[in-house]
C-alpha cells in the first residue's frame, strides 16, 4: 500500500483542484448573455449557492490527499 499513497494522495488534491475548476467552468456556462437567459442578479446568487458543494467536496479531498501525504501513522493519531 506505502507505493500507491503518493499517487493516491496526488489524485485526491487533483479531485479538489479539478471539483473548483469544475464550478468555474458551471459559473460560465450559466452566465447572462444578451439573447436572453438569466439576469444577473440570478446569476450571482445560482454561482453563490453552487459554490458551497464544490467548496465542500474540494475541501474533503485536499484534507483526505493531506493525510495520506502525512502517511498511515497518522489517521490514528
């Protein structure tokens, strides 16, 4: 298992960096356009409400790549 924990750990930060990226690529995709669509009242608060599942799935996989960077020594301490 100690040879996959680099590269588990490196896949997991990848999944945090890549969920954030994701949620920008939402807040694009669903911006106003003058051929109609959602204004942009609507628009901030659709980016500001989405942005807390991407935060929290982001965060979850950093701290999960955190620890199996620090090793198996410390999930039970």
């Amino acid at each position: 298992m100690e040879n996959f924990e680099k590269m588990a750990a490196l896949g997991a930060k990848g999944v945090g960096a890549g969920a954030l990226v994701a949620w920008l690529g939402f807040v694009f995709v669903t911006r106003p356009v003058s051929s109609g669509g959602i204004d942009a009242v609507s628009h901030l608060c659709l980016a500001a409400a989405s942005f807390m599942p991407f935060a929290l799935l982001s965060a979850a996989h950093l701290w999960f790549g955190a620890q199996l960077t620090r090793g198996a020594d410390s999930i039970r301490g």
